[in-house]
C-alpha cells in the first residue's frame, strides 16, 4: 500500500527564482544535517523562471500538464507523467506552460548525501546519471518507459518522512533515494556520456567565477563588454563566444537580466520612484530601462508596480525567449 502523503502545492515561482544570485545558482534551503527535500510545486504559467544552475542534483516529476525546459540552447518537451533529471553544471530553466495546471514533484538532494557513505568507493556509481551530463543528455525520461511512476512513488515514500527527524526516519528516506537512483543508473546506462564532459563544464563555470562576483557588487555601474573579458583574462571576442557557449546567454543579455530582476524587488517591495529604480540598477537612461524592462517583463515599470499594490507582488515574472537588447556601456 502507498503512504498517504498530504500534498500542499506550493508556488514554484518563489520557491526558486528570487533565490537565483548573479552567478546563476539557486540555492536549496537544505538541512544541513540531511540536505534532501521532496516539494510539490505549481507553475504559473504567466511567470517563467531564469536561467540558473545548483550544486544540488534535481529531479522533477511532472504531475500534470505540459512544460517545456530549455537547457544549453535545447528545448525540451515533457508531458505528464514524464521525469527531469538534471545535474549540477547545465544552465536550465522551466518555460512555456501549457494544457492545463502544471503541477510537479520535485526531488532535490546533495550528492554528499550518497558519497562517501560506501567504503567500496561504489557510492560514485550511484551519481554517474547526473555527472556524465552532456549536451546530448537526454534529460527527459517518457512515461511510457514505466520509470517516471516508480520514481514518484518513491519520492512520495521520502516526503512522507521527511522532515526525518530520527534515525530511522534518514535510513527510510536515503534507501527510497538509492532505489530511485538505481531505477536511473538502469535506465541511462547504454548512453555514452564521459564523467570528464562533468569536469570540463565545471572548470569552464569557475573561470566565470570573478566576473559574476564583480556583477553582484557593481550592477548599478557601467559594465562594459571589454571590461568583463579583462576580468577573465580574454579577448572581447574570445570571451562573448566563450561566455555565450557556458551560460547560454549572450552577456548583455544576461547583465539585462540580471538588473530588471532586481528593479522587480525594488519595484514590488520599496515606495521608490521608478527614476531612483532605474539608476540603482544601473540604467542612466530611465525611457531605456522602461526598454529593457517591457522586453524582459512584457509589461512597463509603472504597470508593473501598480499590479503590486503598494509593493505586495509575491513572485516574479520573467518571460523566456527575450533577449533585452544592449548593455549599459
């Protein structure tokens, strides 16, 4: 018999998008004793999500509806009862909603959870889905393979242990987790990917490292392209390739991004003027910001604050597909 597991769907929007900092990462609220979560989220489909990447690994039951994930320029299509499994280096983000509410179960757990817990070395086995990630991944596991339902089964078994509190409790949810795991070393284990592929994309993230760092702590000022290339020791041309290949995103593109997400929290949580807004995040033109602003957001500044009444908007909107144009130079 299947444990009885009260749902409560909560909004994906917020769970994960004003969690996702300048370097693209989202971080899980985890429990740092027992960092693993099942959450049963709903999408709106009027909000979609940024480009973002964890240090956790995901794993995503699509309960009803339909969504669509891009990964590194791939648009993947899921149906319900389809499974996401994604790892910790590929750029991805949720878009394009649609028959119906969308509704998922979500998995998120820390491989340190599994490594190290064999003396045989064979934990790492257990983790080579997510770490042989490359662009040919596929990331979407049908229906029809009878997987997606024994996975969700499974992570049902987990959330109705969790928060697991006693020691019987973590043994409960960590076999549910190997269980799951192995259902997916089965399923993935005629692709050819490379651990190396895992490495690479990881190493290719750090160098960007100081240059997210320096947008975190300087949005607000003129970001030029070749300032961001010097920041990583490349040529102008090197680097817009370069940056371009890693997040997906071209970098004026993403420099957009980033600072209209932050005028949405300025807009929807301070009495500040949509001029004050403009210039703290680093437009010196407010017409341009309002720009920028309505090709990100498909609204303008002033809609978008008066929908917040007085700054109450809870969650966020990102339209995906739109590039917002040129940087502030």
């Amino acid at each position: 018999m299947k444990p009885f597991v009260h749902r409560h769907w909560e909004d994906a929007y917020s769970i994960i998008e004003p969690q996702i900092n300048a370097q693209m990462i989202h971080r899980w609220p985890f429990c740092a004793e027992f960092p693993i979560d099942v959450r049963f989220l709903k999408f709106d489909r009027k909000r979609g999500m940024r480009f973002n990447r964890h240090d956790y690994f995901e794993v995503l039951y699509l309960h009803s509806g339909e969504v669509a994930y891009e990964v590194r320029g791939r648009r993947l299509s899921m149906k319900r009862g389809d499974l996401f499994v994604m790892g910790s280096t590929q750029l991805h983000r949720s878009c394009c909603y649609g028959n119906g509410p969308v509704k998922a179960a979500l998995l998120a757990f820390l491989p340190d959870l599994i490594r190290g817990t064999e003396n045989t070395g064979g934990d790492i086995e257990y983790l080579m889905p997510f770490l042989v990630q490359d662009d040919d991944f596929p990331h979407v596991v049908p229906a029809g393979t009878g997987i997606p339902r024994q996975v969700f089964d499974l992570m049902s078994r987990a959330a109705a242990e969790l928060p697991a509190r006693s020691p019987r409790s973590r043994l409960s949810v960590k076999t549910y987790l190997k269980m799951i795991l192995v259902l997916l070393v089965n399923h993935y284990a005629a692709f050819q990917g490379r651990e190396d592929s895992y490495l690479r994309k990881r190493g290719d993230l750090e160098r960007l490292s100081p240059l997210f760092e320096f947008i975190d702590g300087n949005y607000s000022e003129a970001i030029a392209v070749e300032q961001a290339a010097l920041l990583v020791r490349m040529s102008k041309s090197s680097f817009m390739r370069f940056f371009k290949q890693v997040t997906g995103q071209p970098f004026v593109a993403y420099l957009n991004h980033f600072r209209i997400a932050k005028a949405e929290a300025l807009l929807t949580t301070t009495g500040k003027s949509i001029a004050e807004i403009s210039q703290e995040v680093g437009f010196c033109d407010q017409s341009y910001f309002g720009v920028v602003f309505r090709g990100v957001m498909g609204v303008s500044p002033r809609d978008y604050k008066n929908r917040s009444g007085n700054g109450s908007v809870v969650g966020h909107t990102i339209t995906g597909g739109q590039e917002a144009g040129r940087a502030i130079q």
